[in-house]
C-alpha cells in the first residue's frame, strides 16, 4: 500500500458563527447572578480609570425621578467618545494619564506606592489565610491516625487506605490493586484497614453496605443488636425485599423481634464518610423580588449591590485636551470602549431579567396566589416569543437566579417546565403528576396494591396520558415502594417518618 503526502492550497466556502467581543461579554453579564455581578464590577471599579460609580443616580429618591432611564440610557451610550480623537492633533506627555491614574486611585482609596501595596496585600493574604477551610473526611481521619499509638510501620498503609476512601467512607478498591499500585503488601493493607475502620465515625473504611452496618453495631449483650448483627450479615437482601416473615422463620424468632432489630438498624448510618464532614452552608441572594400590594404583584429587582456607572469625568475632560500622543489616546480610547461595554450590558440585563421576570409573574399568578394548585406548564420558548427575543437568551437569563416571593425564595427556572395535557384542554406539570400518583397510592386498597400499569390505566381514565415508564420513574422519585413491596404492614412507607429514610438508603444500596 502506497501513500503519497503533499502540501497545497485549496480554496472553500464555509458558514461559520463568529461573536464579537462585546456580544460575548454581554452574554456572560446576563448569565451572572446579582451577587457575581457585583463583584465583577467593583474589579472592574478598581482596574478601570474611565469608569466610575455615578453618585448623582445612585440613590432610591433619584432612581424615582421622572427622566432617570434617559439619563441611563445617555449613561451607557456615550455616543461622542470614539468620535473626538484626532491622532493628528495627539502630542504632549504620557505623565498625563500617569496622573489621571494616580487620581482615580486616591478617589478610589487605592494604594499607589508600591510598597504599601505590597503591605496591603499581606495583610489581605493574612485574612484570607486566617479563614477555616471547609472540613473534610480525609483530614478528620489523617488527625486521628497522628494521634494514635499504631506501630509507625503501619502508618503508610494506613494513609494509603484513608486516601482510597470515597466520600461516602467506603473503600472501593480492593486490597490487591492498592499492593500492586503501592508495593505495600497485602497483610500491611488489612492491618491498615484495621485501624482505619477503628476510627471515627463509625463505618468508615468499609468495603460494602454490610460490612458499614456490621462496624456500628458492636458485640453486645442486648439481645435487640444481637439479632440486628444476625439480620445485616446473613439476611440483608431479604431484609431489603422486606421479607420479614421468612427472615422470622429462619431464624426462630417473631416478626416483632425482627421488627426490633430493624429499628435498630435505621439508626444506622450507610454513608458515615458524607454524615460525619458537616455540609457547606451557601447563602443564597435574591435577584428578583416579588411582592404583592394592593391585589397586585411587584416587581423589583434586588440590583442594590449593583452600583450605577458612567464614563469617568476625569477622561471626559481629558480628551477635551490636544495634548496626547497616539498611544496615549489608544490606550484611553480602549478603557472607555471597556467601560462602555460593561454600562450597557447591566442595563441590558436590568431590562432583560426585568421583562422575563414579568412574565414569569404573569404566566404563573394562580401559584403565587395559592401553591397548593401547583405550577401550570410554562416554556422558554413561550416566554421568548412573548417579549421578543431568543429562547437561549431567557435561559440565560434565569440561570442560577432565584426570585423572592411571598411563599418563599424560589429559583427562577423551577417556574418552567413542560405539561401534559389533559382530556380537559388544560395541563399538569410533573410536579402534579407526581402528587397525583402518591395520591392515588395512598387510597389504594391495601390487600390489592396497584401496579404502575394500573397507575397509568388510571390517569388515562382522568384524561392523562402516562406512560408506565414515567409512571415507575415518578413514583421511585417520591420514594414509594413498587406494588410487590407495598403490603398492608408497611403502609407507613407511604409517609416516610424523617428517621425511616436510612432504611430507604439501605433498600436502594442493594
């Protein structure tokens, strides 16, 4: 088989979709949630001397006064900027813009000589570094194993097994791929083990469920642990069907005693590597808040973080000047084309979240009203055509934004979803439709439980057409038992008691 390799040129016409910069950097200010936008534009405030807060418009009493958005909209335009320069008539000293800099940083309070900056930066590091990091079950374990009185040969392997662990404290990798990996021996890696699976919490280092449960239930004397110890290790699956009866006979117990045992073990924990490092609390800010007055809903947005900007008064008198060279009005006339960039995409975003958030009232009154009727289907396309502009655009707009309102803070896409429509002509949302399926569960004859097949026959018979697909996924999704698991003595799984849900993790575990 022959090859043969050249080089040429070839001519071809092609489509392609090109953004110009502004166009991107609006994208990503829509996109922005109000808190990331605030601190993007006090970045912005400290790197930009052509841009600045303006303080004439940034109260409420001014941003009331009739004529304010066509003093905005002036704000942001600036149409006489990239017209005034003449490079013929630029000359005189690049110190110039040195001051201008040097007198944005004192308006601003930013250090100028270098060494206080760099102080300033030190006492910023020292801050920062004095701030707890997030806990971690790596760390919790590798302090515990400092403090024990292992043998200091054993301490690699157990390092070797901490690192294995997932976040759940399992250990997922076998022994014999971490020797291979690590060279440690087999027998170091069990002695490791060991000791890992001696620490806190309880659980931890386990290889399966079983051996997570069996760890946190120590030999004892009561008889209650005892059987619990005899179900995990020899009946888990059959405890998982919730066959209880047959657990009963194999062992020559009750189903009472077995009934014992089994709240013994919802005590336990199957992720004790997830329960024991304490979640990350995230504050959740508000981009749009909807209050009702009068009968009618408000729309305001929570942009206070937002500062209003203008064109920096210093380069405006600047480029009044003749005396500036070429690179000099280059390099001003690039930080105002930036400035500019930044002021029209906040108004556009104030407009665009404004106009989508108005729809999304509108569309989904009846909820804010009472939200026991639930959400009604509602599309980004519908809100789209509505207001005039393209579908990505409103899923940019909602995305990561959340709207305050007088049932609680809500994201904002948790308003939209698809419907299925009804006999009627009317729609439910999934949400709906899950609700509906518990409730039909819940009035289920409790001698016949009603397979999804029958679920589904049912919503047919109301004008609803499900799917038995989406039938099962909806109601694993409510964490409800198939029909073969459903008997008259566990009709309490219907209204999982918040101290039940382990069991619900143990049963999905197998």
């Amino acid at each position: 088989m022959q090859m043969n390799l050249s080089i040429g040129h070839e001519l071809g016409v092609g489509q392609q979709l090109n953004l110009a910069p502004q166009l991107l950097q609006w994208l990503r200010i829509l996109q922005m949630p109000t808190h990331e936008l605030s601190l993007v534009v006090q970045k912005e405030l400290q790197q930009n001397p052509a841009i600045e807060v303006d303080e004439a418009q940034g109260s409420e009493a001014d941003a009331d006064e009739p004529g304010d958005d066509d003093a905005v909209e002036k704000t942001c335009l600036a149409p006489e900027i990239e017209t005034t320069f003449d490079d013929n008539q630029l000359s005189a000293k690049y110190e110039l813009l040195a001051d201008l800099d040097d007198e944005w940083r004192r308006d601003t309070g930013t250090v100028a000589n270098a060494a206080s900056v760099e102080a300033e930066e030190e006492k910023y590091q020292h801050v920062y570094d004095s701030i707890p990091s997030d806990q971690t079950l790596h760390p919790l374990l590798l302090n515990q194993l400092r403090v024990s009185c292992i043998p200091q040969a054993e301490v690699p392997a157990a390092e070797l097994i901490i690192g294995s662990l997932d976040e759940r404290g399992y250990l997922v990798e076998s022994l014999a791929d971490l020797s291979s990996h690590s060279g440690i021996t087999v027998a170091a890696l069990e002695a490791g083990l060991r000791h890992v699976q001696a620490m806190t919490p309880a659980g931890v280092g386990s290889r399966d469920l079983r051996e997570c449960l069996l760890l946190q239930m120590e030999d004892d004397a009561n008889p209650v642990v005892a059987l619990a110890r005899r179900v995990v290790s020899d009946f888990l699956e059959a405890l998982g069907r919730r066959q209880y009866s047959e657990i009963a006979a194999a062992l020559n117990v009750t189903v009472d005693d077995i009934e014992s045992a089994l709240d013994h073990i919802r005590g336990l924990d199957p992720t004790p590597g997830r329960t024991a490092v304490p979640e990350r609390t995230e504050y959740i800010a508000a981009d749009v808040i909807v209050s009702k007055h009068d009968g009618d809903y408000v729309i305001e947005l929570n942009d206070r973080q937002i500062p209003r900007l203008r064109i920096s008064s210093s380069c405006r008198r600047l480029l009044d000047t003749d005396t500036l060279r070429s690179d000099e009005a280059t390099y001003i006339r690039g930080r105002i084309r930036a400035a500019n960039f930044m002021i029209q995409g906040i108004h556009q975003r104030h407009e665009t979240l404004r106009r989508v958030a108005e729809q999304i009232v509108r569309s989904q009154r009846e909820y804010l009203d009472d939200p026991s009727v639930g959400l009604k289907p509602l599309t980004m396309a519908k809100i789209a055509a509505i207001i005039g502009v393209h579908e990505t655009t409103v899923s940019r707009t909602i995305a990561n934004k959340y709207m305050k309102t007088p049932h609680g803070l809500l994201p904002m896409r948790g308003f939209f979803g698809v419907g299925y429509d009804c006999a009627d002509g009317s729609a439910l949302t999934p949400g709906s439709v899950k609700r509906l399926i518990v409730t039909i569960i819940s009035e289920e004859r409790t001698d016949q439980p009603m397979r999804d097949v029958d679920i589904a026959a049912s919503l047919r018979r109301r004008g609803l057409k499900v799917a038995r697909r989406t039938v099962a996924k909806y109601r694993r999704d409510a964490g409800l038992p198939s029909a073969r698991e459903r008997t008259s003595s566990d009709r309490l799984t219907l209204h999982r008691r918040p101290e039940e849900q382990e069991l619900a993790l143990v049963k999905d575990a197998i």
